[in-house]
C-alpha cells in the first residue's frame, strides 16, 4: 500500500492534503480521486468549481497526477 496525497487548487489558493490516504494500487487511486472530486462538487462550495484542480502526489512530493475538476463536469451550456 502506498499513502497519496490529494491537493487542491485554484487561482484563488490552495488546500493541502496533511493526512494522506492509503491505496493499494493505480485503479483504486484514480477511482477515490473521482469519488474525490464528485464529493466536493455536490457538496458545498464555490458556485463553479471549473477551475479548481486536484493534485494526487505521493510520500516524496512527487506528482502522481493532476485531474481537473472541469474533467468530471463537462461542457457549459
């Protein structure tokens, strides 16, 4: 199991991820950063969180990857 990261981010600042979460492989991480992001859409918040960002890295600091919270929303209509 390795510890990652989640950080978010937008023009306006950013939150750290100080705990971390265990995941046992990729499938498992790309699939809590979704349930990640999709959390924090239909919860409270900004109006739009298009341009808000979320950052996945591991114990080093290093960036795994980045999913943009535009990816999960889709198009303006």
């Amino acid at each position: 199991m390795a510890k990652v990261y989640f950080h978010y981010s937008s023009s306006d600042g950013v939150c750290v991820d100080q705990r971390g979460t265990a995941v046992g492989n990729l499938a498992e991480l790309r699939d809590h950063a979704a349930r990640a992001v999709i959390s924090l859409i239909e919860g409270r918040g900004p109006e739009d969180w298009r341009e808000w960002t979320l950052h996945v890295s591991d114990d080093l600091n290093d960036v795994i990857f980045v999913l943009p919270f535009s990816s999960m929303l889709g198009k303006l209509h």
